[in-house]
C-alpha cells in the first residue's frame, strides 16, 4: 500500500448532456477505502474552492472513484471545459462520511436528476448484500438519461420517470416510489438522493407510510472533516455537521426548508463568479479569433 | 519594535509587527541580567535556552544564537510571533520586576527572521535507521514531532487533510500575525529534513491507524489532529445565513484566499456589520480579519468582562488600537433573522459580575429586563473548540469522555506504538504547548522504538508509571542507532 499514489488524473470523462459529465478519476487508496454513501471534495486548482461530490462508483482494481457533475457555477463548467481525459485535478480528499447503512431486506433505491449517480453504488451493494433492490430513476426528459442499463444491472425492478413523459412514467420520481409500494408491502427502506425539493417529497410520502426513507445531503461545506461547521443541518431538532455525522439521515427528521435556505447562502457571490469568469471566456475567445 | 498605523494595516493583511532592525535587536538583548536562576527557562514550555540564545545575539553571533534556538525548538520565527510570552517567560523576567520585561520573543522572531533570510538550516548528517514513522496532522505538535523523528534517523510521512501543510498555523492564524511564507520556509525546513507531506490524506477514512502499522509499514504513529470541531451555544437562529464559526471564517480567508474572491473562487461571505461572540485569541483574529475584509463595523460580544477575557495582551490591544467596538458584560441570547433567511440582529442581555465560579473568574449573571438589539447582518461564533470525531469513528483507540484522545504522561496512547499530543488530547491550548507536546511524545516514541541518540531535554526525565504502559518487550528495546 503505497501513499504516494496521488497524481489526481482524470482516466475518462464522459458527457451524458450539454451540462452534465462524468468524470472518472485515479486514486488508488481513495478506490480502496470508498464505500457507498460517502464523498470526496476536489479542487480543480491551486485557486479552486473545495467543492464536495458524492463518490458515484469506484473500481478497486482500476483504482479508480466515478464522479459525475453538473455544470451550474463557475467551478462546474470551468471543470467541464478543463477536465479532459489525461488532465489532473488539484487535489481530491475523502472518503468522506459515515458510509450507507446496508441492512434493510427489500430497498428503493430513488435517484433524481444528478442525484442518480450517487445511488447506484447503494443499488449495487444492496444487491450484492442479498436485498430485493428496486430502482426508480427520473430525469426531465429523455435526453437526460444516464446509467439506465448499470441500474438494470443491478435492481430486480427498475421504474424511470421523466418529467415530460419523454420516457417511462410521466411524472416525479414520487410517482414510481407510489408505483414501487402499491406492489410490494413490505418494503423497509427508502434511500433518495437528489435535490433537497425531491428528497423532501419523497419524506413526505413515505412518512405516512412509515417505511424508513434515508436522504444524503450535500451543503455547503469546506474541510469536509467536521472543522468549519458550515454544513450544519436541522436533523430532529439537534444540529448535525453533514460532513461528518452524515451525509445520510432519516429523511423524516431532516429540516429541509433549513437546507435549501442555507444552499442559497452565497447565491450574489456565485452570481458574481459566474459573470466574470463568462466574460473572461468571451474575451479570450474574441481574441483567438482575431 | 516599529508596528504598522492601525489606520494603514486593517486597509490589508500585512503583518502589524514590523519587527526588529539589527540595532534594536541588539540594544534589547543588552537588557537581559543573564541572572543566574534564569526563571525564563522554566517559564517556556519547552525549555528554551533563553540567555544563551539572548547572550549570541549580544555577541552578534547570530548564526551561533539560531543553532542555540534549534536545540529545542523548530520555528522560532513562528513561535516569536504567537506565544503568549507575557504569561510564559517575560511573565517571570528578573527585570520585570521594575521595568518593561526583555522582549523575548520578539528576539526569537528576530532570529527566526534572519534564519529564513539567510537560509539557515540545522544542517546535522541523519543516520536512517529503518524505522518508518506516521504522523497524523501537520500542525505544531505534528510537525514538532516529525522533526525530532526525522533527526533520530526515522522515515517520517506527514499526513494532512488540507491541501496544504501546516494546519492551524494555515488556516487559523491569519497573515497579520503570522504570514504564510513564514509557514511555508519553515516546512520546506522540515522537507529539507528529509519528511515527506503527504497532504490531501484525511487519516482514519483514506486508511485507519491500524493499517498504518500492517499494510503500510509504519512503526509508531504519533496523533497530532487538534481540537478543530466550532462550538455553538444552540441559541435560537444559529441555522440562519450569516452565522459562521470562526473556524469557517478564517480558513475561508486564510487557506482558501477567500480574500481575493473572486480572484481565487471560494466566496467569504461576510456583512457589513459583525459580531462576534468570544474574546480569545481566535475572536481577535476572527474581528481583525473581518475588518480588514470591508466589515464596517465590528463588535466583540462577551459574557465576562476585559480582565477575563482569555487573549493574549498583545492581540487585544492590537484590536481596541483598530477600533473593534467591545460590548463587555454582554450576553448573546437569540440571532433575529431578516425575513430573508439571513441575520438582522443580535438580542443580548446586560451581566453582571458575581461570585467566582469553578474556573477562579467571577461568574457572570444576567441583569433581569435588560435585553437589547445589536443591529447585524453578521454572527461569529468563537467560544471554542471541541475534539474531530474522525479518529473516534474510525479506530478502538480509547477517548475520555469529551471524546479527545486518552494519553497517558508519556503521551502514549491505548494502540501499542501509537502516541497523541497538542489539542486533540488536552483541548485547545497554544501553538507552544502542542510543540512541546510534539517533542515530548517524540522522546516517549524513541524510548518504545529503542532509540537512545541525540535527544532533547525531556528526556532527562525517568519513565513514569503509566496510564498505558510502553509494550518494550515486543520491540526489541536494545534497537540502538550505530554511532
């Protein structure tokens, strides 16, 4: 076990749409220890900021952790734009977090959006650990769709809704947790990863049903190792560092307005980054016309 | 000693101390009594020659006063900075007594300085002896440890969670004390020691303390982690936009350069109007940085009054100089929000001082029916800090009830070969205390690895009954290094 392993190169990069990408990464040890449910933060940069990022598969042999991104800020896309296969990443530390819990018997395993990526590695140890493993996917539309034949790999059911109607059930990933429960009574647990609105309509429907349903949550953070506190959540009424006394919780006691007004923290800076870094772009790309 | 205008140094981060010229470093070492109990030596926590070292400068030998500094500590121009030097060695100088005590460690600073500048490094021919060492954390206790490893002939790897080494000496302290190329000359020091920073390596999740000594090899293990985990008094409105620990703050400024946003991409987030709400060393840094970030006003809450206030005397001093509004007796009771998810005021109330509590400072009570508004948009909490849970989660290394890391006099732990020292077992505490921690647990680590060469003071002291006990018999304590 060698500790000089870390180069930070990106092996493979895939693009599922104009906004979102996969980006598969070497680090050898970090392969080694990652177990679902947990994170790393990257710094595509010396200047970059630490941004945390659910480990969307790893590959002990290759060595590798999977990541997929959404490019919605300035870090994302400049991501998008700079990580290409054979690049490096500044730094890339984890894992991160408590890893998933994998005792329930029969799972719904629910991804929304870019929230898919960090489930699947749930969907497949569930199934490995013997459970019944159904999936329910959603996307906004067909184009969007990404991992459909990994997931079929894995779930004995596999339910994709799209918002449109484009492909599967029309409708919210809620509908195919509705579908997934009116067929089987006994399931004993919900995970759900994606957008803190999503996940939260998911609590809400299984509440009243009283199946167990774990969220993963992704705040604000900076160390990712319990220092800064900026990724506190209301979880129950008591507060939790996300980084490291989660990132999963019962989804029933997570105070999910608390979450999204908290996501909203720095909205005027990242508006600010944002802009400038676009003209920037613009500028350098008026120049290499010229 | 020159000190920047409080009206010029809070428009940057320049350093405040100026620091000292060749003349007045030499004119202030003609002050010591070189008096003969030398009660400054018993007043450091590591035990720093200080006449000797005082005596070189008098002599302009300053190369020979640096090498009398290395014999016991590792950066002198760090620890010149940040040692509260008025309760440890200036507190006790003979000449104290009747006038200003030597500036002791303004001299060290001085000579710290000079060693930078000049390139000065204890150059000593190492003997490796095979031996593999980890340490956990590359703060002032990590690094201290490593140092006195690296010179006993050990293979020493540092590992950091940061990007960076050097922990709270990164991202705590901010750059008007201790500017980060003074951190960075005196880890390349270390470097050129032959210790390899393996930064990016969060310990216990990437490998845990126990694969340390199977799969990767190592021999003794030394914990250096801190106390870095912020405490919040559960107040109403702590959830709200706007309420950050000094923790976040600082490394915000300080390691991510959240200073120079959006040159460099992580934001800072601050207001116009702070308060912050503790008064020690990390609230100065913590008020000072804010103003120096375009805070317009910013306010000091405290529960206890000035005297009690746990600050160095220079830190304060420096922040009434640059006109941070102190709000004493004054207890924060609710955060108010904007309506917007973001902060609009602090609801306090008067104290007043009553009998002394457990801690020997009298106890603040409130004043009934005296609550009052402090207009805000910015709360930062700095009243402390608390063990990281990380080691705990991840390894059977016993925790006292706190959840810091049982030690033993010794600092050795309840893992056979694996030792703990600064913060993550005593609590917070100085940058000294952890460096003398570092060395103290360095000389318990070579007495278990059967070390005997060159060593440092604390190892006149004879091997004490032990909470857990050196396992020597499995170690083969005869493992001498050959001359």
């Amino acid at each position: 076990m060698s500790v000089d392993d870390a180069t930070y190169e990106i092996v493979r990069r895939e693009d599922f749409s104009d906004v979102t990408y996969l980006l598969e990464v070497r680090v050898p040890l970090l392969a080694l220890a990652a177990q679902p449910g947990q994170f790393v933060i990257v710094m595509s940069h010396a200047e970059g900021e630490r941004i945390p990022l659910t480990i969307a598969d790893f590959d002990r042999e290759a060595g590798t952790i999977t990541l997929v991104v959404q490019a919605v800020g300035k870090t994302t896309k400049e991501m998008q734009r700079d990580l290409v296969a054979g690049s490096h990443l500044y730094a890339v530390v984890g894992p991160m977090g408590e890893p998933s819990h994998l005792d329930a018997k029969k799972v719904v395993c629910v991804g929304g959006g870019l929230g898919v990526a960090p489930v699947y590695p749930q969907a497949r140890a569930f199934k490995e650990a013997g459970a019944y493993v159904i999936g329910v996917i959603g996307f906004r539309n067909k184009d969007l769709v990404f991992w459909e034949d990994k997931f079929r790999a894995v779930c004995d059911e596999f339910i994709i809704c799209s918002d449109d109607g484009s492909v599967g059930i029309k409708g919210l990933v809620t509908k195919g947790i509705e579908q997934a429960v009116a067929e089987h009574t006994d399931i004993d647990r919900v995970i759900a990863i994606g957008p803190p609105i999503m996940m939260k309509a998911c609590a809400d429907l299984t509440r009243p049903l009283e199946i167990q349903t774990i969220v993963s949550l992704n705040p604000i953070m900076i160390d990712g190792t319990g220092m800064c506190g900026g990724c506190r959540v209301k979880v129950g009424g008591t507060t939790k560092f996300a980084c490291v006394d989660g990132p999963e919780f019962d989804g029933h006691q997570v105070d999910f307005d608390d979450l999204m007004s908290r996501l909203r923290r720095f909205r005027g800076d990242e508006q600010i980054a944002l802009e400038r870094w676009q003209r920037s772009c613009a500028a350098s790309s008026a120049t290499a016309a010229d | 000693m020159q000190e920047r205008a409080p009206e010029e140094r809070i428009r940057g981060f320049m350093e405040v101390a100026c620091g000292y010229t060749p003349d007045e470093a030499i004119r202030e070492s003609e002050r010591c009594l070189f008096c003969p109990d030398q009660p400054c030596v018993r007043g450091c926590p590591v035990g720093i020659d200080i006449p000797g070292f005082i005596q070189l400068i008098g002599e302009k030998d300053f190369r020979g006063a640096f090498d009398v500094l290395s014999d016991t500590t590792l950066l002198p121009a760090v620890c010149g900075r940040v040692c509260p030097q008025e309760t440890q060695c200036e507190e006790v100088c003979t000449i104290g007594d009747t006038l200003e005590p030597v500036a002791i460690g303004r001299l060290e600073r001085w000579v710290g300085d000079m060693a930078i500048a000049e390139g000065w490094a204890t150059s000593q021919d190492i003997e490796p002896n095979g031996l593999k060492v980890a340490i956990v954390g590359s703060g002032p206790a990590g690094t201290a440890c490593a140092a006195d490893m690296a010179k006993a002939g050990c293979a020493v790897t540092v590992f950091e969670a940061f990007q960076q080494p050097g922990g709270v000496l990164r991202y705590g302290i901010p750059d008007f004390r201790l500017p980060n190329e003074v951190v960075d000359a005196e880890i390349a020091k270390l470097a050129r020691l032959g210790i390899t920073f393996r930064c990016n390596a969060l310990v216990g999740r990437l490998f845990t303390i126990e694969q340390l000594f199977g799969e990767m090899g190592f021999d003794a293990v030394f914990i250096g982690t801190g106390a870095g985990t912020p405490t919040f008094t559960d107040i109403p409105g702590e959830s709200l936009n706007g309420v950050v620990s000094a923790n976040e703050l600082l490394t915000r400024s300080n390691l991510m350069r959240a200073r120079d946003f959006p040159g460099h991409d992580t934001p800072l987030g601050i207001g116009k109007r702070v308060a912050v709400i503790g008064a020690g060393n990390t609230a100065m840094d913590a008020m000072r940085s804010c103003l120096r970030l375009g805070a317009e006003t910013v306010m000091c809450v405290y529960r206890r009054s000035r005297v009690e206030a746990p600050a160095r005397a220079e830190e304060l001093h420096h922040a009434e100089q640059e006109g941070i509004d102190f709000r004493w007796l004054t207890e924060p009771v609710a955060i108010l929000d904007d309506g917007k998810g973001g902060v609009r005021a602090l609801k306090v109330r008067r104290m007043e001082l009553g009998e002394p509590d457990a801690s020997g400072r009298r106890r603040p009570v409130p004043v009934p029916g005296s609550e009052t508004e402090i207009e805000c948009d910015t709360v930062v909490f700095a009243i402390g800090t608390n063990a990281n849970a990380i080691l705990g989660q991840t390894s059977r290394i016993e925790l006292d009830p706190r959840g810091y890391i049982k030690a033993d006099a010794d600092l050795a732990t309840s893992i056979d070969g694996v030792f703990a020292g600064g913060d993550i077992v005593t609590g917070a505490a100085t940058v000294i205390e952890a460096m003398g921690a570092g060395r103290k647990a360095a000389a318990s680590m070579k007495r278990y690895l059967g070390l005997t060469a060159g060593d440092a003071p604390y190892d006149s002291e004879p091997l004490d009954a032990t909470l857990f006990g050196f396992a020597s018999h499995q170690r083969g304590f005869a493992r001498v290094v050959a001359a």
